[in-house]
C-alpha cells in the first residue's frame, strides 16, 4: 500500500521471515534476536538494531529516558552568555578540532551533575599549525575569569581537547604539552581501552 505520492521510483521492505535462505531459518532467526536482546539487557543496543534494519527490514525506534521538549522548555533558565549561573561550581571546557575550525563549549558543574552551558562557538582558522590565530584565541577563551552570579570569579579547571584527527594532531599535543600544568589534556573517542595513561614524549622537534 503506498504512502506517499509516486515520483517514478517505488521502495519495498521484506523481512527474513520471507526469505528461504538458510540463514534466515526460523531458528537462526530467533537464536539472533536472543542474542541481541541479552546484549540490550547489557546496555548494548546495536545487535537489536541490526537484527531490526537487516533481518526485519524496519527501522529502528529509539526510546530514550530523556525528556521531551517542553519538559526542557520548562527546566531552561536566563543567565547571560560567559557569566556562571547559582548552582555553578566548576568549570570544564571541551574543545572539538576540526580542520578549518576549532569548537568550544565551555560548561559549568553543580551537585547532582547538574550542569549549565556557558558558552559555545567556533574559531575558524587552520588548526593543524600550531602557530596559527586559533590557538591563540583558544586561550582566552580557558585562561580568562568567568563571572558568576555571587559576584566571584569562577577559572576553567580542566580542558579536555579532541586529537583524533590525524592532519591535527601534532598541534593539539604541541598545545596541551605547553599547558598541561593548567588541566589541558588531549583526548581520543575509543570504546574500549584505558581512560587514562601518562603521555609519551615526542620524538619530534619543535621550533
């Protein structure tokens, strides 16, 4: 049954149950889906998911225990841009290199993890060289003093700066060996591995 307007090209989705491919038996079939739901039950969704789009042929539906929008509507408050709100007690910084920018979200920590956003924006410039503006302009941006409502001033602790991009990489560590006194590291997404291990010296010179 169609439901949208036709435009010359028509999509069908069949799922295993339908096929007579030996791996698509009834009891392969289930033995996957088993194993995908004990891994659900582990906190790992992505065998269900490929069992939805690849053996069902539908796509997946997520259910998230995050709020919806007009519950986040109502948690929202009004404090200015840079400035820590009441309940702000640390300041963390996380900085996203890309290779014509970088990108800054500066955030703020309470108890209960409660957190507020600071500020985020982008610096554009070449960030695989290390002598370029936007490390430059990153430091305002993590050694400046951040007002907050009680009238103190409130400094970024940590700074966690992505290094996972390979043409990036020698300036982030060039930055963060520079600054590591001041709680700027360099970090890599993996999933699985260390959460921490002790930076290797560079076997390459620097000017």
């Amino acid at each position: 049954m169609a439901t949208a307007q036709f435009t010359g090209l028509a999509g069908f989705y069949i799922s295993d149950l339908m096929s007579s491919s030996p791996g698509a038996a009834l009891p392969r079939l289930l033995e996957k889906y088993l194993e995908a739901k004990h891994r659900e039950a582990q906190g790992d969704i992505r065998g269900l998911i490929e069992f939805w789009n690849n053996q069902l042929g539908l796509a997946f539906k997520y259910k998230s225990p995050a709020p919806d929008i007009e519950e986040l509507e109502a948690r929202a408050e009004d404090y200015p841009e840079l400035t820590v709100p009441w309940g702000g007690l640390r300041l963390a910084c996380g900085v996203d290199v890309q290779g014509n920018r970088i990108a800054i979200s500066v955030i703020a920590w309470g108890r209960g993890e409660e957190s507020w956003r600071i500020y985020w924006g982008e610096i554009f410039g070449n960030p695989s060289d290390h002598d370029d503006p936007v490390w430059t302009e990153l430091e305002s941006f993590l050694f400046r003093p951040y007002r907050h409502a009680n009238g103190a001033e409130l400094f970024i602790e940590a700074t966690s700066i992505d290094a996972g991009d390979g043409n990036t990489s020698d300036a982030v560590y060039w930055f963060c060996r520079k600054h590591r006194m001041r709680g700027v590291m360099a970090i890599r997404g993996v999933e699985t591995g260390e959460i921490f291990r002790v930076p290797r010296r560079s076997i390459r010179a620097r000017a």
